[in-house]
C-alpha cells in the first residue's frame, strides 16, 4: 500500500525505518567530522537515532543562527540537496533540542526539514508517495533540561562550519569570526591554536582574521555598520584604524553624509582633526590623488603651505 496519509503498513514502515536508521547511523560519523568538534562528537556518540515528525520541529531564533538558508543564498545547492533527500531521504541526522511543551528547536538542518515539508507539499496527490519516509527523519535529540541556550547556540555554530562562509553577508562573517574566537579561547586554545582552527574551519586567510579582530576592537559600531550595510568598501573602513576612537566618533558626528571610498582613502596616519576636515569638506569629484617632487628637508614647509592654501580655498 502508499505511504499516503498513514497507509503504509506497520511491518513495512519498521523494515523501512530499520535499513535507514543503519545509513543515518553511520552518516552521523560523517556529520560531525565536518563539524570537528570533539565535544559534540563525544555526546553524539552516547545517543541513539530518533525518528522525529518534522512537523513538531521549530527554526531555532534568528539571532542564535545567522546562517542564511540555502533556498535563499545558494538555490543551486538547495536543489541538489533536495533531489539527493528525494532520491536517499534524509542521511545525516538533524540535530534539535526537545522544548517544553512537546516541540523540538532545530539546532542544525533547517534545510533538511523545510526541503522535506517541501517534497511532502509537492508529492502528496501521487498515490505511490511515502511521506512517511520524509515525515520522520533521523536525528539527534538533546533533551530540554540536557542543554542550556548557551551550549545550543555553540552547536548552531559548531555544525554550521562547513558551510560556503564567503557567502555569508558581511556582519555575519564578522560576528561568526569573533564568536568562534572566544568559543576557541574558552575551550583553552593559545592564540596561535585558535587562529589556524578558524583558518581551517572557513578556509580563512590568517590576514583575513586579523582583519576581523581590528574592525570589531579598533572602530566604533556606526562606521563598521556603514562597512556592513555596503555603503563602504572594507579596505576604507579599516583605514580608521589610523585614528583613536573619539576621532573616529567625531569624524562620524561631524561628516556621516559626506563618508565615502575616494574622502576616506584620502585620509593619512597623524592627520590632526583640521587636515581630516579639509578632506571631508572638499568637493569629492575635485579630489585627485597627485605626486609631488619638493626639496629634499622642505617637506614640513611644503604641508604648512598646502594647508594655508587649502584653508584660503575654503
């Protein structure tokens, strides 16, 4: 008989569930090498795969996984995954955290489930579908008083290493980045442990993380907002880096409308705040970068004569 609606019978579904549960098994293994994280390997490895209905689970907040889906950042993984979950089912377990009330959080396999709930909306009117094969799939269950919001929220990012990170928006490489870093200093990492750890992680660049750590200790919130929201390129917002934080406060206060590529790049290390506002208020589309040749042990006297003219020019 179909799997629609329940019909399959109970010998049948057990046999089903049973050459599965061999393959997710062993898929777990898999799973959490690409997560390399010890921890979760060592709790996984005490559990048993549980069949859940996917229509209990709930997408854990937005907030705890700044991970896009890939239905929305990368439609061409999402479909590859889907025709592979159409064709096997569901391989790798999904990790969730059983809540009160019944209802399971989703730590990791928000595609799994929703491409699933798709399959079941797309397929339910073919008589010989078996929804049950994409109702109950396997997983991995930490029960409600197991964990605490913390510990999930580390397993979010654990299980999210393997994911394309270039494809993440900007802040939320910048938080990851960051986030993991601390993650890697509780667990008792030396610096140089936790950098080649997030090298090898997100197949970052060592100049990559420095970068990081500068923009999130070294420039206020509002100009890294600018660099996030795209108004600025990243090479510009780290040239803020050149100046201490009540600068860059007063540089934003005072020019927020006028922060662009071409002003800030024209920017130098030591400018005093009168040098940088002759920059920010000179028309941008007259700015030019030049090269000038002057005596050799003038240049004091050359700067004190371009800010004069500077100054008259208004």
């Amino acid at each position: 008989m179909a799997g629609k609606k329940g019909t399959v019978g109970n010998t049948e579904f057990l046999r089903q569930i049973t050459q599965t549960s061999k393959g997710a098994t062993r898929n777990v293994t898999r799973t959490l090498d690409k997560v390399g994280t010890a921890k979760l390997q060592e709790e996984a490895g005490r559990k048993q795969i549980e069949y859940i209905d996917i229509g209990k689970m709930e997408a854990a907040p937005t907030e705890w996984n700044r991970y896009p889906l890939l239905r929305e950042s990368q439609p061409d993984r999402y479909l590859e995954l889907k025709l592979s979950i159409y064709e096997k089912g569901v391989e790798d377990p999904l990790v969730i955290w059983k809540r009160a009330g019944g209802m399971y959080m989703i730590l990791a396999g928000h595609n799994r489930r929703d491409i699933c709930a798709e399959i079941i909306s797309d397929c339910n009117e073919d008589d010989e579908f078996d929804e049950e094969k994409y109702r109950f799939v396997p997983c991995i269950v930490y029960e409600n008083d197991e964990i605490d919001e913390k510990r999930a929220r580390e397993i979010i990012d654990d299980t999210n290493l393997y994911r394309d990170f270039s494809k993440l928006p900007e802040m939320t490489k910048q938080q990851i980045v960051i986030d993991r870093l601390e993650t890697y200093k509780k667990r008792r990492y030396t610096k140089g442990e936790r950098i080649d750890q997030l090298m090898k992680d997100f197949g970052l660049k060592k100049s990559a993380i420095y970068d990081a750590l500068a923009l999130n200790e070294n420039v206020i919130e509002p100009l890294r907002q600018m660099f996030f929201d795209g108004l600025i390129k990243k090479k510009t917002v780290m040239r803020f880096t050149f100046f201490p934080k009540d600068t860059q406060q007063w540089i934003y206060e005072e020019f927020s409308d006028q922060i662009s590529d071409v002003k800030v790049n024209a920017l130098k290390k030591n400018m005093t705040r009168e040098e940088i506002a002759q920059v920010f208020r000179s028309e941008g589309k007259d700015v030019k970068k030049m090269t000038v040749e002057i005596p050799a042990g003038r240049e004091a006297e050359f700067r004190e004569m371009l800010k004069q003219w500077l100054s008259a020019e208004g």
